[in-house]
C-alpha cells in the first residue's frame, strides 16, 4: 500500500466491466469538473467528478501511461486515488481518424437532437472533442 512515507500514492481506475489500472504511481493527474489536478501522497481528501480527457501517470518525473476517460468520479486521500470511469482507453491506442468521425457524427446528432436528445448529444460532443485532442487529431475546435 502506497502512502506519504513512501512518497507514492496508490492509483486505482476502475470502470463498469473490471479494474483497469491498480499500481503505486508518484503522481496521478486527473481531468476535474473544475481542472486537472494532481494528487501525491499525502493528498488533502477530495471527492468530485471527472470530465473527459487524459490522465497521467508519473513515475521518475516522467509520465509512464495516458489513459483517455469518457468521465466518471474521483477520489483522493493521503494515501489513494480511486478513479470510476465509464470507460477508458490507452491513449496509445486511439487513433485520430476514428475520433475525428468520432466528432462529426456527434455534431450531427446534436444539430439534429430535439430537445429530449440535447443533453445527451452535447455530453457526447465534448467526450468526441476530448478524445481528438487526446489522440492528436485536428478537427477538435467547434
């Protein structure tokens, strides 16, 4: 178990279908309702929600994985970082073309959604913006 003495924080992303990363990590940056923060060991406790986009992990001062998240909820404390996820993907494993249809298809849907529809498409407008910036795509400005 990680904790302030060792200078590490233990790293747990979970999503619907099973655990997904479970390692001791110097520091976890996660995409925040409010902005990306960084938990360390020794973290003051938090509980919010995540948006879409990339954590990283860093190790040795460099990151050692980028993973993308569609959102979720997070929580932080001395010692842990526990992610919920509806997904995630290695941002390795993304590929530009697919998120960039990825955002046409969801802003054709939302020019489309009637008002029923709308939160919903405008949730996945910004999880398809995200995922291009994730994978380096191009077509990310709306």
């Amino acid at each position: 178990m990680a904790d302030a003495a060792t200078n590490k924080v233990a790293f747990e992303l979970v999503t619907p279908t099973a655990l997904a990363i479970s390692e001791d990590v110097d520091m976890v940056v996660v995409p925040g309702s409010e902005g990306d923060f960084g938990v360390l060991a020794g973290h003051t406790p938090i509980l919010t929600t995540v948006r879409p986009g990339v954590i990283n992990m860093y190790t040795g001062g460099a990151i050692t994985k980028s993973l993308f998240v569609e959102g979720g909820f997070a929580e932080a404390n001395p010692e842990r970082c526990t992610v919920l996820a509806e997904s995630a993907t290695d941002v390795s494993e993304l590929s530009a073309a697919d998120a960039e249809a990825r955002l046409t298809a969801a802003r054709e849907a939302l020019a489309s959604a009637d008002e029923d529809a709308k939160e919903a498409a405008e949730k996945e407008l910004r999880i398809a913006e995200e995922m291009v910036r994730a994978a380096g795509g191009s077509a990310a400005q709306h």
